[in-house]
C-alpha cells in the first residue's frame, strides 16, 4: 500500500509538471506571421516597443471585471481588480499575474526605466514604475491598451 501512495505522488507530480511546462512554453513566430496576426498598432507596440499615445487606448477608462490577457499570445497577465486610474493616459494595474511578466532594464530616451514584456511571446506591454498606490503594491505597471485584449 505505501508504495502505490507513492507512485500516485509521484505521478501527480508528473502531471502537474508538464502541465506548467505547457502552459509556459514560448510562443515564437516568424515577423510575417506576426504583422498577419496582430492589427497595426499592435504590432508596432507589441513587436516594435511602441507607445500609443496617451488617453486615446481601448482600455485606459475600462474597469468592467475580468481579466487583461497579452493580445499577442493570450496570456492572462493583469486582473480587473489590480487596474487603477492612475491618470496617467495608460490602463494601470499596482500587480501582474505572478511569472507573466518579464522586465528590463530600459535606458532608452536618456532614462531609468524598467520594461515589461509578456512571459510567453516576449511582447513590450509598457513599463513598471514605483509610483502606485501606496496602500497595495506601490507599483504602477503602465501598459498599453494595443498590447492587452480583455475577457469578462
């Protein structure tokens, strides 16, 4: 009896491994078949590091509950509860969905900054700041709408 709790463990264990590894593979496509799959703007942000200008995103003034997933890959990255208006001009949240987020260091335009890019298809979604809600997380992740897609 013991040794079948075992391997019952250890096959549980198993199964929950690939299952992660799965879900956390890579997504790699060829820049054509991003241009094909991704509207313009979307593209420039997601592939180019783009910024859509301020207040004029889809999601800026969004708070409807649900979750914000990587429009490149669908990645769920930010939930309805963490978004914020920061007044900014860019959909705020103070977290991500833990190991979503790749970031950066980003000295471009002669500043400190730190970029962040979706985990899975390594999107530019925007930057992280410190300057965020004091009472949660003191982050403000500035994301652009055209990076993100959003589900009820």
């Amino acid at each position: 009896m013991k040794n079948i709790n075992h391997t019952f463990i250890l096959l549980a264990l198993l199964v929950t491994s690939i299952n992660f590894s799965q879900n956390n593979e890579k997504m790699i496509k060829t820049d054509m078949e991003w241009k094909n799959s991704l509207g313009e703007m979307s593209y420039q942000v997601l592939r180019n590091s783009y910024t859509e200008r301020p207040f004029t995103g889809e999601y800026n003034l969004h708070f409807e509950k649900g979750s914000y997933n990587c429009k490149g890959c669908n990645q769920k990255l930010f939930e309805s509860n963490d978004k914020y208006e920061s007044n900014c001009g860019w959909p705020s949240f103070d977290q991500a969905i833990p190991d979503r987020i790749t970031y950066i260091k980003d000295y471009s335009l002669n500043m400190n900054r730190i970029e962040v890019k979706c985990s899975k298809c390594d999107g530019h979604l925007g930057h992280v700041f410190n300057d965020g809600p004091k009472e949660t997380t003191g982050k403000r992740y500035c994301i652009n709408s055209a990076a993100l897609s959003f589900n009820k």
